[in-house]
C-alpha cells in the first residue's frame, strides 16, 4: 500500500500544536491571550490524533490476537521506561516525592499510550453484534464520554480519558472500512458553520472549559450541555482539520515518527526550557512562547537520528525484515 503523506503531514502538525500546547501549560496558561490559543489547541489536537489512530487500527477480523499482544507488550515497556524517567527528572529537578510520582501511572503525556493500549484492546474483544454497528457503537461511545466525567476516576490508569476520547477512536476505524457516510465526512460547510458557532459560546459562556477537554477532571451533572457542545464541536473541527490539512514536504518526517516527537519534547520541556525559563525570568508571551517550541524541534530533529532513542520509542527484540513496510 502507498504511503499516505498527507496522514504523515497531518501527524507532523498535530505534533507541532502538541508542543506548543504543553509549552504553554507549562509555562504561562494564565496570560488571556496565551490561554485562548490553548482553548483552541485542545478543541480538536488530541481528538483528531486520536481519531488517527482509529484509522490505522487493523479491523478486528483481520487481527492476531497474539500480535496484539506483543504491540501491548512493546508499549507498556515504553510507558513503564518513559514513566521512571519522569519521575527521575521531577525527583533531581524539583524535589517531589518519587513515590507519589510513581503512584501518577501512567505520568503525564504518557497517558495516550495507556490508552491506546485500551482502544486496540477494546476494538478486539467487542462483541461482533456491536462491531457491526457502528452508528449504535459509535453513539454509545459518545454518551459514555459524555457521563465519564461524573465520575471520579480521574487520572487513574488513563480510565476517563480512555473513554472520553473512546468515540474519536473509533470514527477513525471505522471512516478506514468505509462505513462512515463521506458526504457527511467531507461536508467542510457543515463543520465550519458548526465550529463558528460552538466555539464562541463554548468559550465566552463556559471559560473554565479546560478541565473538561483535559479529559481527566470531573464536572457535575449541570455542565453535560457544557461537555455535548464540546464534543461536538470538537468532532466538526477535527473533521475540518483532516479535510483541508495538505501535504507539507517538511511536515513528513515528524508525523512519519511522531510518537518519538511526542514522547521527547516532554523530556526537553521539563528538563530544559521550563529550568532556563524559571532560572533567567525569561519572558512567557506568545511570540517566547514559539521561540521555546522551535528550540525543542531543532534539538529533536538531529536527535532522531539516534537509533537507541527511537528504539525506546518502539523496543522489539525481533529483527527487522528486509522488506520495508509501506
């Protein structure tokens, strides 16, 4: 099969609003201006990548179980290594208690792969009456990311979020077998006119909607109208997003190998910028703000070239056939 480049230049954006939204948050979320470019960052960046995902998920018929459980495998090793090295760096760095650090599995951004884990799981041991369905399956999975959030599960495990982000999953799955309406998919007219409405209201008459993209954060029954309306709009934006995205020749090789991108700017951020910035006072506006993301870029560029560390990223004892894959 022919590689997708335009997929490739669509992660490698992702990966870039990945950066900078994690930056920010890092940094200086408080400043209005920086704080409204990262409302708008989180409506649709880990819902599309997410969605992505779906999208390159094997079809359950079509899976080895036992492969299925090597990948498992192979991505709690690099959950678990990624996972001490955090909690190394908050130790030496800010002097946290490597115990209570330990206890936040999985930390930080390492919750994705936590739930990837999940996903792939879940396409695979669903009942086939329900696969077959994907309108029923699909609806199911959006009011079970619309109730997650009374509970209190929190970050645990990356449950919640497991299940918050679950219905992008699987509009990528099943938009791969064709069993997603394309005119509707590619209605950019309907998207747009949903975004530019949802996205003021969603903003001006709810501005604590963070912690409720977060994924993670519970919000009590009076704010469900609050979560449908984000769902919503962040399904026409990422739809949106994934229409109009073209190939960008220089975008390629960062989505080609995106979990290296996001597993190691986090890396950089704590043990780097976030010390420099604090240390030299050094300004947080937006234009600093940029300047810190294309610091961490240019060292992870080279650094990819660094087999040992991508090998972190993917760990396999098998070697490699000589056939490359598409």
């Amino acid at each position: 099969m022919e590689r997708n480049y335009r997929i490739d230049s669509l992660k490698g954006f992702l990966i870039l609003l990945v950066v900078l939204g994690h930056v920010i948050t890092a940094l200086n979320n408080t400043n209005i201006f920086n704080h409204a470019v990262m409302g708008l960052i989180y409506v649709f960046h880990m819902p599309l990548f997410i969605l992505i995902s779906g999208y390159f998920t094997r079809p359950a018929d079509q899976q080895d179980g036992r492969q299925l459980w090597k990948t498992v495998a192979r991505l709690m090793v690099t959950i678990v290594f990624f996972h001490l090295v955090w909690v190394f760096l908050r130790y030496s760095l800010k002097g946290d208690d490597p115990i209570d650090i330990l206890l936040e599995f999985p930390y930080g951004i390492l919750w994705y792969l936590m739930s990837l884990i999940y996903w792939r799981l879940m396409i695979y041991y669903t009942p086939r009456a329900l696969l077959q369905r994907p309108v029923v399956y699909i609806a199911v999975a959006f009011l079970i990311s619309v109730l997650c959030g009374l509970t209190e599960l929190g970050k645990f495990l990356s449950i919640q979020r497991t299940l918050n982000f679950y219905p992008f999953f699987l509009l990528g799955y099943y938009y791969k077998q064709g069993r997603i309406s394309e005119k509707w998919w590619k209605n950019n007219i309907l998207h747009v006119l949903t975004v530019v409405v949802l996205l003021p209201v969603i903003f001006i008459l709810f501005p604590r909607c963070g912690y409720i993209l977060n994924g993670a954060d519970h919000y009590p029954i009076t704010e469900i109208p609050q979560k449908v309306l984000i769902l919503m709009c962040s399904t026409a934006m990422s739809l949106l997003v994934y229409n109009l995205m073209p190939d960008v020749k220089l975008l390629r090789p960062i989505g080609k190998d995106s979990l290296f991108y996001y597993l190691y700017h986090y890396i950089l951020l704590i043990a780097l910028i976030e010390p420099a910035v604090e240390y030299f006072s050094l300004p947080t506006s937006l234009p600093f703000i940029l300047v810190y993301c294309a610091i961490i870029m240019a060292i992870l560029v080279p650094l990819h070239r660094v087999k040992a560390l991508r090998w972190l990223t993917h760990p396999t004892l098998e070697k490699k056939s000589r056939q490359s894959s598409s």
